[in-house]
C-alpha cells in the first residue's frame, strides 16, 4: 500500500491512504534513506509504500524519492541533520517581537534552508496587538525588508482576526508547514483559518517570557478549504549542516543578484577585491543585517548573527 506520513512520533509513523484512511505503520529493520545521515529516516510528508500486517499496521519498506525538505542540525548530534518534514508547497515562519523574542539571525537560517530547495516562504509576523507604537514601527520596518529581498510578508493578529484570510488563500489546495518558536503563535493561527482542527494552544512561560511546548510531533492535518497543514513543535535554535560556501552565497538571493559582477566568479562577498557586493551594503542596497548573518553563516558562528537594533 502507500500513503502520506501524517506524523511521526519517533518509532511509529501514522500513514494517510488514498482513501484517507490512518494506518499505523513502523520502519522494517534497520530501515535509513541511502546516503542521509538523519536522527529521522522518515519524517511528515514523506510518500511511503508499505505492507499491510494482520492487526491492521504497516511495515514502511519504502520512501518514495524527496521533492525538497527542509532540515537542520540536530541539536545533540552537530554532524546530524533532523528533518523537520518534506515534500512541501509553502513554508510560513511565525515570528514575533516579543513574547518570545524571534532573532533575524534565527529567520535568516530558516531562510537559507527553505531557499535550498526554492521553497516558498512566507513570514508572519504574528501579535500585532501586544506591540507599542515604536515596536509597530520596527516590525514595518523589517516587513519592508523582507518584502524588498522577495519574501511575502504578513501580519497577524488572531485576537482582532487580521490577516487570517489572506493566509489562508495562500495555503488553499497546498501542503504548507508551519514552524517558528515555542508560543509565537503557530497553533493559535492554524485554528483561526481553519476552527475545525481545535489544535492545543499554549502559553507563555512569565519567568523565561518563552513558549511552552504544544505541539510535541510534527503532524500534518487536511483543510477543510483544501490542502494540507504540517504543524511543527517549536524550534529553540536552527543549524545549519552540509553546506558549501557557494550554496550558502546563492541561498541569499538579494546576494546572489551580484553573482556574476564581482572580479572574481568564485567571490564569497568577504576580503575580495573589487567586491560588487560590499559595495552594494556600503551603498544601502543589501541590508546590513541579512549581510552580517551571511558572514556570521559562512563562519559557522552564532554568536555573531546580526539581531535587529532598531529598537
């Protein structure tokens, strides 16, 4: 048989039919994907075979091949990748200001892995009803940047039910993940555009100002409007793993617009001579903070990721 892993809770998998039946399925043996160094071999969106037993379970035997994914580096295992799901149409990154607190240095990784595969993404820049006017501003701001690089960007407010409808017509008839920090609000904005799914919503911790984690196992749920969403637990931090230099380059696009202007073709934007790309920050046209964290990226080194200083 085949189906659409719908979620994924470490040793058992639920497969959704053809016929939108659940099948409770596990990974035969010592099942991995050939060539993948992942804590998960299988992961929510993944399109399996499997073969039906008696007690009405599975035996996943195969993983059919990936059309993209989106990874990170496993948070006990550095040299490990963790999926986080698969074969996805439109990534929605819930941020916030505050309440938990979401780094750029922190939206600009999960940028970099979406753009891998040329995924989609859409940033939400969710509670615009707790900010101050001055905070307001700064998320305008930012929205504007992003907006600038290519990014569609939207505005959330599930208390005063704004922007809701406009996520929702972006994810109609697609498979849309959404992923962000404990307590940014995924859950709670997964509810508003679709009421039937009631997913568990959290709160915030008041001593740590975090979320406190709601969604345990990424799960993938069918809309009643169409298509399917990928609700993820919260991500604390997001490594990147196993890219090159020029990947990490060609994953910023209002970068690699320059590519072929520098001197050198193999310019990476940092001491070179002659360096269109430098000049094109010096001169405002890059943003300073996206170019930061791509040094910071190249280098591997969290502690210098550009945050935003408008505030």
């Amino acid at each position: 048989m085949t189906g659409i892993i719908t979620k994924s809770t470490g040793l058992w998998y639920d497969a959704r039919t053809e016929t939108g039946e659940i099948i409770p399925c596990r990974l035969r043996g010592k099942f991995r994907i050939e060539g993948n160094k992942n804590t998960n071999p299988a992961v929510v969106g993944d399109h399996v075979v499997f073969d039906l037993e008696k007690d009405n379970t599975g035996f996943i035997t195969q993983i059919e091949k990936r059309k993209n994914y989106i990874d990170r580096k496993s948070t006990k295992l550095s040299k490990i990748n963790h999926l986080i799901a698969a074969n996805i149409d439109m990534a929605f990154l819930v941020v916030t200001l505050k309440e938990p607190r979401t780094s750029l240095g922190f939206i600009d990784r999960f940028l970099v892995a979406c753009e891998g595969f040329r995924i989609p993404v859409c940033i939400v820049f969710n509670k615009m009803d707790i900010y101050t006017e001055k905070e307001l501003n700064v998320i305008e701001e930012l929205s504007q940047l992003y907006k600038s690089i290519g990014y569609d960007v939207v505005q959330t407010s599930v208390l005063k039910n704004e922007g809701i409808n406009l996520i929702k017509e972006m994810m109609k008839d697609k498979v849309s993940l959404f992923s962000g920090h404990s307590g940014v609000g995924k859950s709670a904005i997964i509810n508003a555009t679709d009421p039937d799914l009631n997913l568990k919503v959290g709160e915030i911790s008041k001593f740590h100002n975090k979320g406190k984690h709601t969604t345990t196992f990424a799960q993938m749920f069918p809309l009643s409007q169409g298509g399917f969403i990928i609700d993820t637990p919260g991500i604390k931090e997001f490594g990147l793993i196993q890219y090159s230099r020029e990947e990490i380059r060609d994953y910023f696009p209002e970068i690699r617009a320059y590519n072929n202007s520098c001197r050198f073709n193999n310019c990476c934007h940092i001491n070179e001579p002659d360096c269109v790309v430098k000049k094109a920050v010096e001169e405002g046209k890059i943003p300073s903070s996206r170019y930061l964290n791509y040094l910071a990226i190249l280098e591997a080194d969290d502690m210098k990721l550009a945050d935003w200083q408008l505030l």
